[in-house]
C-alpha cells in the first residue's frame, strides 16, 4: 500500500509523516474511486461500504496504517501533528459524496481521538462546514453525525445539543426533518437512547405547538417507541459471546451489591422509625461502598434501586378482597393487579430523600442538592420508560409477561415531591430550584413519551406540592405551562375525533378538572398564556377553550354582561393592555415583513391575493397530518398580530377604514369555508375579560357581520359566537357583550336573516339562547328590545 514502506524504526519527524499521511490519502482516494465506479457499472452507486470489504482489503489498511503513521511520530509532537492531519482530513469528509469515503475519513479521525485530545472538542465547531442546502447535503450531513458518534469522536449529547440549535426552536423545517432522523437511526444503531435526546425532543415539541406539526411529531414519536422497543427486545435476547458474559456479570456483581445495600437500608429505616437524622449514617456507608464516587456510579446505583424495588413491590400484588356481603369476590382482568404493598418502594423514597439532603457534594447548597436530584430523576426516568416501552412491546407481540403498572412509579414519585418539598431551611432558600428539577423529570415523562404513564402523570403535575408551589412563583409559570402544552399536544389527535376511547375519555375529564382548580385558584396564569393553549385545543373542544377564555384577573370586578345601557367602551379597564407570555408572532415569522409591510403602506395589493395560500398547508401530507387545511397557529398569530396593530391605528383612525380591516375583509371573502371558521374562531379567542383587546375584537366581529354581503359569512359568524355559548359554563364576558349586541342592535337587523328561522329546533335555540343573554324580562326576535347598551358595533368603535 501507498507509503507502508516509509512507517519504518525510529521517530518520524512531522515533515516525514505529513508525507507518509499524503501518500495514504492518495492511495485510499484511488482505491475509492475505483470501487465506487465499479459499483456504479453494477448499478449499486454508492452503496460501497465498509462492512461489505473484508478487514485485509486495502481501503481498511490503509485507515489503520494512518494510526501507526501516527505512534510513530514523537510523543512531544504528535498531538500537534495529528491534530494538522485530521484537519485535512475532515476537509476530505465535507467535501465527500459518497457512504465509503465519508466512512474511511471518519474512520481516520476516530483513530486519531486518542493520540490528539483537543479534537473531540474542536469537532464541534467543524461540523458547522457541512453543506447543508440540498436534500442529498443534509442526508449526508447525516450520516457523518452518526459515524462521529459511533467512533465516540463526538457524545450523542452535544449533538442533541447542536441540532437543537439548529433547528431554532422548530422554525427551520429541513433541520427539524435532519433531527428526527438522527434520532432515529441513532436509536436503531444503539449508538444512543431515548434519553440522550431531551433537546430535541424540547425543540420538535415547539414545533408541535407553534408551527401545526403535532400529528407529524406524535406519528414520529411512535414510529420512535416502536424503534425503541425493538432495539431493547433484542438486546435482551443476545447472551451469547464472551463480551456479553463479561457485562452480564458485571451487571450480577453491581446487582448484588445494590441488594446487599437495599436490605442494610430497610433494617436501618426500620429501626430508626423513619427518623432523619438516625438514617444519615447510611450515607456514610454509602460512601464507603465507592456509591457516590462518581455521578456515573451513583446513577447505576439509583436505576438498580428502583429497578429492584419496582419489581420486588409488582410482585406483591394481590387479588381484590372480598365484598362485605358475603359475596364471590371479583375476579380482575388477567395481568391486573388491584392492591400492592408499598413498603419497599417507600423505603425507596425515604432513601432517596436522604441522599438528596445529605448525599451530595455540599449538602448546604439548594443547587448542590438540586444537581443530584437532577440525576437521580434522570435515572427513574430512564427505568420507567425502559420498563413501559418494553412491557408495551411485550403486549403488542402478545407475549405472556406482566403488563406495565404506573403505581410503584407513582408512589415514588409523589413521595420524592411531598418530602423534597417540606419545610427544610436550606430548600427554603430557593425552592424553585427542586421544583424545576421535578418539572423537567415529568416533561421528559410526558404522555407522548410514556402513554402508559399518563394518568400517573396527570396526577403528578396537578399535586398540591407541586402545581400552586409553580405557580406562586411566577419564574415556575414557564414550567408548568409546558408540561399542561406537551399533555394537550399528545391528547389533540383523539380530541379531534368524534369518539373518545374510555382512557382518552378519562383522562380528558381530569384535565378538565385540573383546569377548573387552576381558573379559580391561578386565573391569571391561564389569561396570561391562553393564546399558546388555543393553539394545541382542536376547533371542536369548545367547552376546554371556553375555561381558558372565560379567566380573569382576580383584582379586576368583572362588569355585569346583562347591566341595561352598559357602555363598555367606557369601562376603565377597557382601555388597557392585556397581558399575552405567550409568543403569538412566531407561527407568522416568515411573512411577518410582508405583512408589516401592508399594514404600513397597504401596498402591494397582491398581498392580499397571496395571503390565504400562505396560511394553507401543502395538501396531501401536510394537511392530512395537521387535521386540517390550514396552518392553525399561524392564522391565530395572524389575528392577534394585526389586531395589536389596529388598536395603535384606531388613535387617530376609524375601524372601516384601516388596513387591518382590510386584511379581515379580504380573507373572509377569499377563504372557503374552513379557512373562516378558523379566522373567526381566532377573532372569537381574544374575547375574554374587559382589556383593549376584547373591545377591538368585538367590534371586529361586529363589523364583520355588519359589512358583509353575503348570509353565508353571517351565519358563519353567528355559528361561532353560538356554539360557545351553548355549551355549560363558564362563558367569556367579551363573548357575552358581543352575542348581546348582535342580537339587541337594530344596525345588524340580526332577527331578519333566514338562518334564526330557517327550522324550528334552530329557531327554538335561538330564542333560548338569547332569553339567556338578555335576562329576564326580555323578549327573542325581530320585535325585541332594541336599546343598544354593548359596544356599538362600528360606531361606537370610531368614536374611540
């Protein structure tokens, strides 16, 4: 092979070896490029691999003679030199084209991790050079983030770190397609596990959220699960080969070691009654047994922990007792257990508890103890889900073992909080810290992570040690809004249906409940964030936004909606500024100078003919995974947008007569059918408390309804206003003011239109409904009432 001759006795000088390296890179260049044309002749272009060339062929010599190339430079000034070299040589990878030159280059550099240590870190900042324009750029872009991991060059994690940042918060689509096959193929490889890639997993989440991407995600997500559990049933079927006896008496030797602990513990907590400080001890003996050495031993330690408490405490179950009458006890389903007994797993959390308080570097400090309750929530993370993907893999293959139950988990879990969060002089100092830590182990938990989880972990963010101690501090409202996010993205599919399963079903009757105790205890948590929970709530879960809607500040006294001749124009609060935490210009970033652009010089007029097509998804794919036409979150960014724009407008303009309401007009009459029901289901949103908002909005709606030709829009808008508030309370006040003054206003003529008495069950409803709007004492239809008391609809909006 090219300069195998030159690697002879004796130190080369750096001069010499950079020849040598020429040489080889030559020859392998030569030797590629003849096996890839060959290929192609056969019409396998690129398909040449590695693993397809025997390990004496002359392309993996020469990789290994790079190394011996590369010991026999002198160790004073071989780092330096190999560090030249894999310069040039990762220059050859981004420059590559084809699987078996990228494979040897990378092949070259993992070679040369050992002898030049600064390259593992220096690799990071190369991979920026990839070529990332074109389809066939990113599948390669790819490809050499997987080599890379798999010659440990790089740990999965900083790449999780660095396509994370790519992707820019799930904006960029092309990264957010390269991340989700990373993830992927890392994950068919076994070059990493689910839990290597939290932020990703954060960023396709954001996607979800804001860009009308969660039915693609939640379908990777499963495809995930799916990868995930293969992988792990099939390493649990390979024992065979001296390296896999070698691990699995590793793992029988830390195994008994952590039993032979587990056991001491349960004596010790026996005898001291559960006492604190006669437990401390133990962590004396902890470190004794090298435990706590490393953060690396101490997360081996807690996963066997839990692992062997788990199914010590699974395998107490016991069948239901007996009726009290006397009667045949119930036989449960097969597999299911009623009863346990949770001894062991509370030993468990006692322990664990201690080791938080006492077990780590400073146990003075809240970040110390934080940082280790970090890790210890990172290990049972890694146990639950193991232990559900493989239990769910097992039911899908219908194998025999026993299903997966969320209890001992629970148990655990809703120990570590109640404790952790008890009166303690040092966590007092700065509680969020734990509470944090407690947030991201259930975000990295959540339901489209462990479905089998789910109702544990609904129980769990809604505890009283956690949910209000979040939301008190206002720093902890972020947290909790993306845990109650991540559960309504995973539950917005079954939503959209119809037909709720019995678990579904369920599950959405605790979330409800959740939501009542967070709209009478945190309402201003749920008016601060409404616009992102509108966003994830399909169109048909009209009651569930209604809750979100209808919460207002407790300091404000909300005006009565039925007060005759109120002028709500004239309220105080009107003329303030709501307050929206939620980012509602994200989902329209990119037209969002197009559309700044028109509302400033209402030129172009053809972006008003562009628009609509903007707001559509592709059809087909996108469309079909979305559940709709349309690009939901933007059209609701769109609405809130221009209407922060239209109220500066409305200082020295009337509402007719601005761009804004050109925007309106022009997409209510471009849209079909869908698109404005969904334009108006944004407008309806921002009917909530009295702010400056609610006001605009309704005099949007109402000029709408006024202005417009066509019946059909009518009807539409009256659909809207309608389905809201036929459904159980509570019902939005600016939703209640708006319905009133449609009705009661002879300017809209509402009574006339062919739609309120087009059948006598609509008619009927009609009367009901506006006998309920209006109070008692006045009469439905066209000879009803006429004072106009809400908000004057278009006039009353100019004179303000």
């Amino acid at each position: 092979a090219a300069g195998a001759g030159a690697v002879g006795g004796g130190y080369l000088e750096v001069s010499q070896a950079m020849v040598v390296y020429g040489r080889l890179v030559q020859g392998l260049e030569a030797s590629i490029k003849q096996l890839v044309a060959t290929a192609a002749q056969q019409s396998k272009a690129r398909l040449v691999s590695l693993s397809m060339l025997g390990p004496d062929h002359e392309v993996p010599l020469m990789v290994r003679q790079t190394l011996e190339v590369t010991l026999k430079i002198a160790p004073h000034e071989r780092e330096a030199a190999s560090y030249q070299f894999a310069r040039s040589v990762f220059k050859k990878v981004v420059e590559a084209s084809d699987l078996l030159k990228i494979e040897a280059f990378v092949g070259i550099l993992g070679g040369l991790r050992e002898e030049c240590k600064k390259l593992s870190t220096d690799i990071l900042a190369w991979i920026g050079f990839l070529p990332s324009t074109t389809e066939e750029d990113f599948k390669l872009h790819r490809l050499v983030l997987v080599l890379l991991a798999k010659v440990k060059l790089v740990r999965v994690q900083d790449l999780d770190a660095h396509l994370a940042a790519k992707t820019s918060g799930g904006q960029l689509q092309p990264w957010v397609d390269l991340a989700m096959a990373f993830v992927r193929q890392c994950v068919a490889e076994r070059v990493g596990g689910w839990r290597d890639f939290g932020q990703i997993f954060d960023a396709l989440g954001k996607a979800a959220q804001r860009h009308g991407q969660g039915r693609k995600i939640n379908k990777f997500m499963e495809e995930l699960r799916a990868v995930a559990s293969q992988v792990a049933a099939s390493q649990a079927g390979q024992g065979a080969g001296e390296a896999g006896k070698q691990r699995g008496g590793a793992d029988a030797v830390a195994r008994d070691q952590v039993t032979y602990l587990l056991e001491r513990w349960i004596r010790v907590w026996n005898e001291s009654g559960g006492a604190e400080h006669k437990c401390v001890q133990y962590v004396t003996l902890l470190h004794q047994q090298n435990v706590l050495k490393t953060e690396e031993s101490t997360e081996v330690f807690v996963r066997l922990a839990i692992e062997l408490c788990v199914d010590a405490c699974v395998k107490t179950a016991q069948p239901p007792p007996p009726p009290e009458d006397g009667g045949a006890a119930s036989q449960p389903p097969p597999g299911v257990a009623t009863q346990f007994v949770y001894n062991v797993v509370d030993a468990l959390s006692n322990m664990l508890v201690i080791l938080v308080k006492f077990g780590s570097a400073d146990p003075q400090s809240v970040t110390s103890r934080a940082h280790l309750l970090g890790r210890i929530l990172t290990a049972m993370n890694r146990v639950l889900l193991s232990d559900a993907h493989e239990k769910s893999a097992n039911k899908v293959d219908g194998g025999s073992r026993r299903p997966f139950d969320q209890r001992p988990y629970l148990r655990i879990l809703l120990n570590l909080v109640r404790d952790l969060n008890a009166s303690d002089q040092v966590v007092e100092q700065n509680n969020l810290q734990v509470l944090g830590a407690f947030a991201n182990c259930l975000y990295a938990l959540q339901p489209s992570a462990a479905p089998a989880f789910a109702f544990a972990w609904l129980e769990l963010v809604s505890h009283r040690s956690l949910m209000p101690a979040l939301l008190l501090a206002k720093k902890g409202w972020p947290l909790m809004h993306r845990l109650l996010v991540s559960l309504f993205v995973f539950m917005e599919p079954f939503l959209r249906r119809s037909q709720l399963q019995p678990a579904i079903r369920t599950l959405y009757k605790g979330t409800l409940r959740v939501l009542l105790v967070l709209l009478h205890d945190f309402p201003e948590f749920l008016c601060d964030y409404h616009f992102s929970f509108c966003d994830v709530i399909p169109p048909n879960c009209i009651q569930l936004r209604n809750l979100f809607l209808s919460a207002f500040p407790r300091a404000m006294r909300l005006p009565d909606p039925f007060t005759p001749n109120l002028k709500v124009d004239l309220l105080p609060e009107i003329s303030q500024h709501p307050r929206i935490l939620s980012n509602f210009v994200a989902a329209i970033m990119p037209i969002r100078a197009e559309v700044d652009g028109f509302l400033k010089t209402q030129q172009p007029k053809s972006f008003l003919e562009w628009l609509p097509g903007r707001l559509a998804l592709p059809p087909a794919k996108e469309a079909q995974l979305a559940g709709a036409a349309y690009n939901v979150p933007a059209i609701n960014s769109l609405v809130v947008y221009m209407g922060t724009q239209g109220i500066a407008h409305l200082q020295n303009k009337s509402l007719s007569h601005s761009p804004v309401m050109e925007v309106f007009q022009a997409l209510m009459n471009q849209f079909d059918a869908e698109g404005r029901y969904l334009l108006l289901n944004g407008i309806a949103n921002q009917l909530r408390y009295p702010n400056n908002h609610t006001h605009y909005f309704s005099c949007v709606l109402l000029y709408l309804f006024a202005e417009s030709p066509s019946d059909l829009v009518k009807e539409q808008i009256t659909r809207v206003l309608l389905e809201r508030l036929i459904v159980h309370r509570p019902h939005p006040w600016g939703l209640l003011i708006t319905f009133i003054e449609l009705i009661k206003n002879p300017r809209y003529n509402f009574w006339a239109h062919k739609f309120t008495h087009c059948a006598a069950e609509i008619e009927k409803v009609f009367e009901s409904v506006a006998r309920s709007c209006m109070g008692p004492g006045h009469s439905a239809g066209p000879g009803a009432d006429s004072d106009s008391p809400a908000l004057g609809g278009p006039t009353s909006t100019t004179s303000s």
